[in-house]
C-alpha cells in the first residue's frame, strides 16, 4: 500500500556570510521562493554572520512579512551579542524570535 508523504513545512537555511547589500537579492529571492514551496517556519542559522546592513535588515523582514501572510514564522538563531542589541533596539523581537548564540 502507498503512503503520501507529508511535506515539510519547516525549514533551516545558513547564510554562513554577513548578510549586506552585496549578497542580499540573491538571498531575498531564495528565502521567498521557500515560501513559495510551502515553508511556513524557517529558521535562519546566523552563525558565521557578523554584520548585517539595512538591505539585509530589509530581506529579514520582507521574509517576516511573507511568512506572516501564509501563517507561518521567522526565527533568527546564533545570533551575535552585537546584532541582538541592534535588533533589540529595532524591536524587531516583536516580530519574530530572536534567539542570541550560546
């Protein structure tokens, strides 16, 4: 007998590289089209970035605002001491989880 197999809706992408304007429309049209896929919780590992810009502050929240338009969630790990703070001054922990590396 075939079983269907249920798609994952969960997702981890690792930019491993500062995410700034340079890198930022290629990653923007990689994280949407996951959305597109049906992606509704991804997860974006931040170890290895240590700078991000407004254009990559841009993407993060353009990919906030896609998921949140399906249902779905952002979460930002490994994050470092110096990139919390920024988005903690930003709030954008309001808008999705924040979670600073261990």
């Amino acid at each position: 007998m075939a079983t269907a197999r249920k798609k994952s809706t969960k997702k981890t992408i690792k930019p491993g590289k500062d995410i700034i304007a340079s890198m930022a429309e290629d990653f923007k049209a990689k994280l949407l089209k996951l959305v597109e896929q049906g992606i509704k919780n991804l997860t974006i590992d931040f170890k290895g970035v240590n700078m991000v810009d407004s254009v990559g502050l841009g993407v993060l929240i353009a990919t906030h605002n896609s998921l949140d338009s399906v249902g779905g969630e952002l979460t930002i790990k490994n994050v470092s001491h110096d990139i919390y703070n920024l988005f903690m001054t930003m709030r954008l922990d309001q808008h999705f989880e924040v979670i600073k590396a261990g």
